[in-house]
C-alpha cells in the first residue's frame, strides 16, 4: 500500500449546510519540510467523489467549521485564534474564496457561531395530516442578534476562546468587519469545551466548561451592540450547574472529564447535553432550563403574603434524563429540525415517536452509532460501522479491545432533515449512513410516506435542498408522492403557489428520476420549469404605453385576454390586444431568437406528438394534457407573432414544404384546438378525429426538429437504491452502474461526438466546446460560465439563474473536456 501523505486532524471538524455541501478538514504532512499543511474540503453530496480542497492557510489545526444559514458561506476558525469566511466565487459550489476574517491572536477557538437573523420556522409533527402549510410550519417570532437601521438583520458571527474571551466580528454592508473582544466573567478561567446557543429576545447565551467534572458547567448571557461605529459586547452571569453524575455518591470519581457540551440547538439555549467520560466509558445527560417559583418562608408569607403571580421567580437548571454507563462516546451529532414539541416533557406523542428529528446521533469508540431521543436519552436505532460486527459476547468485547484501538468516527453531522449522517472516521476516511425515517421500526408504508412528505414539503417552504430526502425513496414510491405532493400544494392559497411554483416543478422532476416508468417524465418537468422562466422573461419586457395606468400590467392583460379570446385565428386575438405595449428595440428582439425559436420548436414537436400521445415514455406527454402549459405556449405565441411584425429575423424559422404556407397560424390553431380540450382541470376531453389527422400530416408539411433534452444525471443518488454498500474514492467517478436507462429512452441520450448545446441560452457549443462550462450538481443542465451577451434583455434572463439553475440546484465548474 503506497505511503499517505494524509493524516487526520486531531480534532477532525465536519458541518452539512442546508444546500446538501459538506466541508471537512484534514492535514496534509509535508515529507521534506516535516510541518502540516491545514486543508479544508468541500463535497456536494451528488457527486462526492468531486471534492473541492482548498489550503485553508490555517497556521495550526482546523478546530471549528460552521455554515451560515443560506448554506452558500463557510467560517473556518483555528487552534491560533484565527478565523476565515469562505465564499461561493462567481456561485460555484466547486470554486471558494477567503474573503475577510477575523482573529484573537495566539487563543484557540473553541466554539463559533454564525449570528441569528431573526428567521425561526417551528415544524409542528403532530399536525403533519394538516392542510394547510402555515399550521404544518408556522414562522416563529425571534429576533435577529442585532438589527441594522429598518430592523434588517446584521450579519456576523461570534467566537469563544480557550482563555475565556468572546469575540464579535460584524459584516457592515460596505464589506468591513467590526470586531470587538470581551471577557465573559471578571475572572476569566480556561475553557476547554463552549457552545453558543441564541433566546427569542436577540441575545446570545454561551455555555463553558473547563473539562473537570468536578468543575460547574458555566453559562453567560452576550449581548451585543453597535455605538458610535464600533461593536460593544455586555456579558452578564447566569445560573451553571453541576453534572448530576459528579454529585451522586456512587459515581462520583467514576467520570472525571466532560468531554461533549453542546445546546440541543443552536435556538435552545433553555437545553444543553452534557457528556462526561473516563479512558473506557462515558454518560451523556439532558438539562433543562425552567423558571421556578422560589418558596417563601411563613414568617414572610404572614408579613407580606404572595398574592396571584407576585410570587418571586429564579431561573434554575433542572436534569431532564441521564443515561445508563455507555461506551466511550468519540462524537455527538445534534438534528437540525426545528421541531415545536409542544411540551418539554417527555411525553411524545405516540406516532411521531420515531420522527426522523427527534433523535441526535453517539458515535462510540468501539464504531457504533446510536440514535437516541434527545429529551429522553432513549434509544432509538443502533447502526455498527462495517469495520465492527456487534460483538457477541464478552470474550470477542475483550479480544476486540485488546486488539488496539477500533475505527470510530470522531466529527459526525446529521443532514438538515436527520435522514442522513456524515462522519470522518479515526482514519480520516469519510463515511455515509442513511437513517430510516422510521428509525429502523416496522412502520407501515403509508406512515414512512407521510414522513417524506412532510419533509419534502418542509424543504419546499425553506427552500432547503432535499437530496437527503431522496435517499428514501424506493421506485414504487415515486407515483405516490408525486401526486401526494400535488394535492397537498393544491390546497395552499394562490399566493403561497405561486411563490412555489417553481419548487413544486424541480421537486417532481428528482423524483421521477427514481424510477424507470417516470423518467420520461423528468424532461417534461424540466421543459416547463424553462417554459415559466421564458414567459416570465418575456412578459417582463413589456411595458404600459402611459406610464400612470392604474390597470394591470401588459403581461397581466395579455394573459387574460388570450384565455377570454378562444378563437383559433392568432390575427383576432392579436387585434384586442394594445401593440404599442410590445414595442421593444430592434437589437433586444434578435438577442431573443434562441428562446423563441425554442418556443416554436417545442410547440411543432407537442402537436406532432399528438398522434401517438399512447406512448407516456416519450418526452413531452405530459404536456398534451397541460392546459396551464398549453395557454403559456399560446400567449408566447401571441407575443412572437406582434413581434414579428417589428422584426421578421427574430421569427422562429421551420423548414416547410410549401412557401406559401403561414406556419405560425397553422400551429397556433392546432395549439388552440388542443388547449380547449384540457383548459379546465376537472372536465378533460379527448382531442378529436379532425385534430389528430391535422397533427399526423405535420411531418409532412414541416420538418420537426430534434428537441434538446436535458442528459440523464450522473449523480449518486439513483445508485444508492439498492441498499448496497457503495465504495467510492475521491477524484474518481463511478461507472454508471446501477440505474438502467430504459430502452425506449436511448433515442433522447445524445452519443459522444455529437455537438453540445447551452440548455439555457439554448446556443450550440460544438462538439467539443472551447468556453468553459458550468453544470447543474441537480439537473445536469450545462450552461456557459460567462455572458457572451451585453443586451440587458438577455442579461435579464441570465440573471434568473445566475445564482441557481431553474431547479434550484447549485451550479460547478465543469472540465473544459466535458463529454
């Protein structure tokens, strides 16, 4: 076996952002200059073996990593005091930068957190069979850390250091950072475990621990501020506590260090775990934070009786559950759900008991995880590594023992919906586990869907990626909850719909790519998501003749007036609209020719489809019975047609048979036939004889053109179906083993050689390109790193998914040799 040149950071630190990025650290040893170089890496978790490493440029090891709340920014802090912010260069989720940092020189940072911006969404479980998304997920009132002028959130982020120090740095929006550095108590004292924890009321609560057991585990109210330009930090004592397991006589040397201290959740500081162990074995317990009544004496009751809630009240920490003597614990992993238990007891309601958030995952030393309830401690699933069986008994415990240190994880992350767990094991390895949304019990098959979707609508309201939820999905489930998901979206108002419209479409399309009898219908879905942003785009040129119109806008009018007209001549409907709203400049209306051209194209390729509209394996099916589609193509192709008229060369082109044949009245009126036979939703009729003999002489009279479809992923997801083990390595792609593509779906599989194609600004790039490419980490869709337009219209249109793709996936850089 060839030499590493890899050794694992001593602490390994790992975090999982809501996007579905991972970053973790590890050290690279350099053989001639004897020192370590800090690296930091980052994986998306559909192409994990595509690592992005970075030199952090960390003097000493890596101690904190923490992604902020959008998941697009990275804090990395280190044993020197020294903090860095990565961020997205040009939003490539394989392209990061330092762009500004902090530090306290010379003071290790224990803890760091991104400052609260004030957005809390409570996950109500015992009301997932709720209509309406607003009882499911509702917004809870908390307050940002601190507030910019107009109450807007100001971005920062909080350290703790090893002497007792807390550090502010503040994110002014000209680009500079405040910083300012407090101690937390008069007498400042090591601190060799902290977490940071945010309340309601915009303050910040910091736990410390100096590791003795014997020792009260500390805790400080911060508050921070901004005067005269320059970041003021207060800190104020609040009550600490001592572990229960230091008071109880029979354990009372048994565990003499803590070793895990961590608030339940980054927005509980009224909940923090504590873990303390020995060289063998460790106990974890839970606390609570309550407000009590203090017991007044009767001699002062008779003085001055307490009357109603006059009562005097102190807040005080009271244990909530306490574990048995478990394995030495070498990490913990907190959930990230947001869930509302509606009381801090432990009485959980029955059938949410297995809720995938509910539980925080122990990494044991002999390389055991367990998933444990984390108000009771309870266990709630159990998983071994696969370098360790459960033992068998006590003679294979002690050979096990004796035969050296076992492989444990020693940084672990739960994803965002607890479905998935990331670890980097004592050999700086990084592993994978999924976790069962029924926590390893029988559940009956509607229960476990139920629990998807409500995840897969959570990360629909949040706008979190919900690769994690995938991972769940069996192929007989895809139907399922692809029309579950549709009708529970039908029952939002029209407002949240349309917020979500697009989401909805994206979140169908990754489903459907898990099963072979849906994948044809994965280009549909990203046709109409390409379809909303060209409508979008090309209603948003329009422009009211007077300025001061009270009325709706052009696009609003010409929406309802091409759904009111139902006339099957474009010319009668373009005559009740007002022209001179779609007066744009000459050079604006030739930069859209690609987007009209592939207007005109997909609507000549659904209407020749139309004959054999039997086969639901062919691309664009689900269109011919898509009235909200079909009217979408009918209103662009009403704005092409005045359009036209202004700038003949901006028309889509289509090779006809005949010269004197108007091609677009011809397909206007077959569109329109086709449209008001599934208009309405609930009263859906056949197209008629007369229609589809029109559509089966298309061919005939124009040639249809081949449609550029999307390329199937080579993503991970669909290989992990299996339930097998999947080995993967780092910079080497797996062979697409796994999901078979479907026979009948090679026709739309473009074969290598043949000439590449922007699917965004729909601009052939030959077949081998020579710009450099950016690809969807979702869909696959490729598009061109820069702009070669300078219009604003087309600008426009890249702006739309400049950040994004259309389906909400992260964009990478792609090898200029793509294939």
């Amino acid at each position: 076996k060839p030499k590493s040149n890899h050794c694992p950071s001593i602490p390994l630190v790992c975090a999982w952002s809501c996007r579905n990025l991972i970053a973790f650290t590890t050290d690279l040893k350099n053989e001639e200059e004897k020192d370590l170089t800090h690296m930091v890496h980052i994986i998306d978790t559909e192409h994990p073996w595509d690592v992005y490493s970075v030199n952090s440029g960390h003097a000493e090891i890596i101690t904190c990593l923490e992604w902020d709340q959008s998941g697009s920014r990275l804090l990395s802090a280190d044993a020197d005091g020294h903090i860095k912010c990565w961020s997205m260069t040009d939003h490539l989720a394989n392209s990061w930068e330092n762009t500004v940092g902090s530090m306290v020189e010379g003071d290790p940072v224990v803890a760091l957190s991104w400052l609260h911006n004030g957005v809390k969404l409570a996950l109500h479980v015992e009301k997932s069979g709720a209509s309406n998304f607003g009882e499911k997920f509702s917004r809870v009132k908390f307050s940002p850390s601190l507030t910019l002028f107009g109450g807007k959130p100001m971005e920062g982020w909080i350290a703790v250091t090893i002497s007792g120090l807390v550090t502010v740095s503040l994110l002014k929006p000209n680009g500079q950072v405040l910083t300012s550095t407090e101690s937390l108590c008069r007498l400042r004292c090591r601190v060799a475990l902290a977490d940071v924890a945010f309340t309601g009321g915009g303050n910040i609560v910091v736990a410390t621990s100096d590791g003795s057991s014997t020792s009260p585990v500390q805790f400080y109210k911060v508050c921070v501020s901004v005067v005269n330009e320059k970041c003021k930090i207060d800190t104020e004592i609040l009550p600490s506590l001592f572990m229960r397991c230091t008071t109880d006589p029979a354990r009372k040397d048994k565990y003499p260090a803590i070793t895990h201290l961590k608030f339940l959740a980054r927005d509980m500081s009224e909940q923090v775990l504590l873990c303390a162990s020995n060289q063998n074995s460790s106990i974890v317990e839970c606390w609570s934070l309550r407000k009590e009544g203090l017991p007044v004496n009767n001699i002062f009751q008779q003085i001055s009786p307490v009357v109603g809630d006059k009562q005097p009240m102190i807040l005080k920490w009271r244990i909530l559950s306490a574990t048995n003597d478990l394995d030495r614990v070498s990490a913990v992993a907190l959930p990230k759900l947001p869930i509302s238990l509606t009381n801090t007891d432990l009485k959980v309601a029955n059938d949410t008991k297995f809720f995938p958030g509910l539980g925080l995952a122990l990494a044991f030393h002999d390389g055991s995880v367990h998933i444990v309830h984390r108000l009771s401690l309870q266990m709630m699933a159990v998983f071994y590594g696969s370098s360790s069986q459960r033992p068998v008994d006590e003679q294979t415990i002690k050979r096990q023992r004796t035969a050296g240190p076992l492989v444990h994880f020693k940084a672990m992350q739960l994803s965002w919906t607890s479905l998935a767990l990331a670890g980097i094991d004592s050999h700086g390895k990084l592993s994978m586990l999924r976790i069962s949304p029924s926590m390893g019990h029988v559940l009956d098959m509607n229960m476990s869907l139920r629990h998807l979707l409500f995840l897969l609508e959570y990360c629909m309201v949040t706008g979190y990626d919900w690769w994690d939820i995938l991972l769940h999905v069996q192929p007989n489930m895809v139907q399922n909850l692809v029309e579950k998901l549709h009708e529970e979206y039908m029952r939002q108002n029209a407002a949240l719909q349309q917020v979500l419209s697009t989401r909805i479409v994206a979140m169908k399309a990754s489903l459907c790519k898990l099963s072979s009898s849906t994948i044809a219908r994965v280009c549909d879905y990203h046709a109409k998501l390409f379809l909303i942003a060209i409508s979008c785009t090309l209603k948003s040129l329009l422009r009211p003749h007077f300025l001061n119109t009270p009325d709706k806008s052009p696009g609003d009018r010409l929406t309802e007036i091409c759904s009111k007209i139902t006339d099957i001549d474009i010319d009668k409907v373009m005559i009740n609209l007002k022209t001179e709203e779609f007066v744009l400049e000459m050079t604006t209306l030739q930069s859209l020719q690609q987007l009209i051209q592939w207007v005109g194209d997909f609507v000549l390729y659904l209407l020749a489809s139309l004959p054999n509209q039997g086969s639901p394996v062919r691309p664009g099916h689900s269109f011919l019975r898509d009235g909200a589609s079909l009217g979408m193509f009918r209103e662009l192709m009403v704005v092409i047609r005045i359009w036209g008229l202004l700038k003949p060369s901006c028309l889509p082109v289509y090779t006809a048979t005949s010269d004197t044949q108007d091609s677009m009245s011809l397909l206007f009126r077959l569109l329109t036939k086709l449209w008001l036979c599934c208009r309405e939703e609930n009263h859906i009729t056949e197209p008629d004889d007369t229609l589809i003999d029109e559509c089966c002489l298309l061919p005939s009279q124009l040639l249809i053109p081949n449609i550029d479809w999307l390329p199937i992923n080579d993503g991970i997801i669909s290989k992990l179906q299996n339930k097998q083990l999947v080995r993967l390595q780092f910079g080497k792609a797996p062979g697409l083993v796994g999901h078979t593509v479907s026979s009948q779906f090679d026709a739309f599989v473009r074969a290598p050689g043949q000439p590449k194609i922007d699917h965004l600004r729909r601009l052939h790039l030959g077949a081998y390109p020579t710009e450099e490419c950016k690809s969807c980490t979702r869909c696959g869709c490729v598009t061109m790193l820069k702009s070669p337009n300078k219009v604003t219209a087309v600008k426009q249109w890249e702006q739309r998914w400049i950040k994004n793709c259309l389906c909400g996936g992260l964009w990478r850089r792609m090898p200029l040799s793509y294939s």
